[in-house]
C-alpha cells in the first residue's frame, strides 16, 4: 500500500515538472526589422498631365551626396527645359523660311555671316511663368524628379507685352534710318541693331504662335520689318572698305587681306573716301634653325570709322616655315592675314 502510494506522488511530480517546464518560460522567436516601403511612382512621371491652359514639364537629377535640394534644382531645370522643347518645336525652320523668303535672291557668304552674328545677339528665350508642383523621391535610385507647370495665358500676355516693346525700338531705328541720320560705321550699326531686334520679334511672335489655344498663325515680321531687312542687307551688301598700310607698306599683307575681306563678300575700294577704313602696321623677325628659316610676323589692324577714329584694334600674330625665306614671310603673312580677315569681319558684323 504504502509502495503504492509513494509511486503514484512520483507520477504526480514528474507531470508537475513537465508541466512547469514547458509553459514557465515562453518560446523565443526573431523577426527582422521592417523597412519603410518606397512610394510608387506618381502618373505624373509617366505621363504628364493634360490641361486646358497649362503645359507640363518633367525632370529628373540623380542626388549626390544625399544633397537632395541640389538634385531637386537640377530636376526642376531639366523640367523647364523640357517645356522649351515643347514650343521651340519647329519654330527655327519657321524663322529660317521667313528670313529666305523676305531676303529672296539676296543671299551671299555675307548675309549669312551677318545672320550668324545677329542670332548671337539675340537674347536667349526663357519662361516667365513656371511653377513647381509635384516632386517625388526614388529612394531605390537615389533620384529627384519635379513636375512643372506653364500658365499660358501669363506667358502669351509676357511675349506680348515684349513685342510691344520691342516694335516701339524698332520705330525709332526706322525713323534714323529713313532720316539718313548716320553714315558708314555709325549707319552699319544703326541697321544690325534694327535686324537683331527683327530677329529677336520673330523669334518671339513664332513661340507666341506656338502656344496661342486657337493655334492661330500671327506672321513673324510685320510688312514694315519686312521691307527694312531687305534694304539693310541690301545696303551692307553695298559698303565700300578701303585697306591701306601704316608706315612701311606690305602690298603682300594688304593684297591677303583685300582677298580675305572679298571672299567674305565685302566690297574693297580704292578710293580713301569708304564708308569703313581699315589699316595695318605690320612687322616680321626672322629666325634661322639650321636649314629651316621660321618668320614670325605680327599684325595690327585699326578698324576707323567715316571721320577717321578708331573704333576697334585687331592683333594677331602667325608663324612660317620654309627653306626660302621669301616663302617663309608669304606663309605667314598668308595665315596673319586670314585671321584679320576672320577677325575683322566679326568686328564689322
């Protein structure tokens, strides 16, 4: 009885201890930290939106360095730029038809030279109303896109109110020009400010065009800039350059030149009394190495107005080589030459 009683607490005891073992102290389990999920990209970035009023624009500049902010400034300008695009589209072939057809049979070197410089001084087309109006982080690529968003309205009403500026400028070279208020450089001058300002109208009214709602077409130059380019290029076509030397004459300097200055498609006089003087000093130091004589010649050239003063000086210098001297010295003076030529003509124009 006794035994039975003593194995039967055993049993008891041992499921006890069982029991303790297994629900006094809970299971362990790890997990891994959650990571913050990266946002889905917005439509915007894809397909930007479409609205009656307004343009959109998309950019996007990978950060560097974790500087957000100056990835978020690059965005914003690959944004604005993607708007330009989207009115620049087909507007130089507009300019460009424009110009040809305004200018007809008038097309030389020159005039295309001339064209070149006038665009380059035309101020550079920028947006007047563009607002931000989304951004989006991609924290997997580490890169900042922006959306923006053109007013149209705003901007037709800014390209308006410039061409309104610019015409009231354009009326006063007009009326000095009608006048005959300036000759030679002065006269060269007053004409190239009248064509920038017909290029930088043009340029202005063909964007104009491109974001007016009912597209309708607004002709880039008036009748009035019309018949003003054609009797400015015909009147640059028609200036007289005189070239003459200074001290010692260099006819070989003067003749290079005179053929630089013709094949750009300027006019060369004889006569003193040109609407454009040009003169030259010149000097040549030859050094001998061996069999090979190397002349070294430096120019400068003083581009004078109708009254005789100075209004521009050119320097350059060029080098030649040869076994023969006299070959030497025209080598040089032949490249000296072309870079007055070149020089010269960017001065003018």
């Amino acid at each position: 009885m006794v035994s039975s009683v003593k194995t039967n607490i055993a049993i008891i005891l041992a499921a006890m201890s069982l029991l303790v073992g297994c629900g006094g102290s809970p299971a362990v389990t790890t997990s891994k930290p959650t990571k913050t999920p990266t946002l889905p990209a917005p439509v915007w970035l894809i397909q930007p939106p479409i609205e009656t009023g307004f343009l959109y624009g998309t950019g996007s500049a990978e950060v560097y360095a974790g500087d957000q902010a100056d990835a978020a400034a690059r965005a914003k300008d690959m944004a604005r730029l993607e708007l330009v695009k989207q009115i620049e589209v087909n507007i130089s072939g507009e300019l460009e038809q424009e110009i040809t057809e305004t200018l007809q049979n008038n097309k030389s070197e020159l005039t295309e030279r001339l064209r070149q410089s006038v665009k380059g001084k035309v101020t550079s087309f920028e947006l007047s109303h563009v607002m931000n109006v989304d951004s989006y982080f991609d924290e997997s690529n580490k890169q900042v896109s922006i959306l923006v968003r053109l007013d149209v309205n705003k901007e037709l009403q800014s390209l308006h109110s410039r061409i309104e500026v610019i015409d009231q400028r354009f009326a006063e070279v007009v009326t000095k020009f009608e006048n005959n208020e300036k000759q030679g450089m002065g006269l060269l001058r007053l004409v190239t400010s009248g064509l920038v300002l017909a290029e930088e109208r043009s340029g202005i009214q063909a964007r104009a065009n491109t974001l007016s709602p009912t597209r309708q077409h607004v002709d880039v130059l008036t009748p009035e800039y019309r018949d003003f380019t054609r009797k400015a290029y015909a009147l640059i076509g028609m200036l007289k350059v005189h070239v003459a030397a200074q001290g010692a004459d260099r006819n070989s300097l003067a003749a290079a030149l005179t053929a630089e200055l013709n094949n750009k498609g300027i006019n060369i006089s004889e006569a003193e009394q040109a609407d454009i003087r040009v003169e030259y000093d010149l000097s040549l130091n030859n050094v001998v190495q061996g069999e090979t004589t190397f002349v070294i010649t430096e120019g400068n050239v003083f581009l004078k107005d109708e009254q005789g003063r100075i209004v521009k000086t050119i320097q350059a210098k060029a080098k030649g080589a040869s076994a023969d001297v006299k070959e030497a010295e025209s080598r040089s003076i032949a490249k000296l030459s072309q870079q007055l030529g070149k020089e010269l003509v960017d001065v003018l124009f």
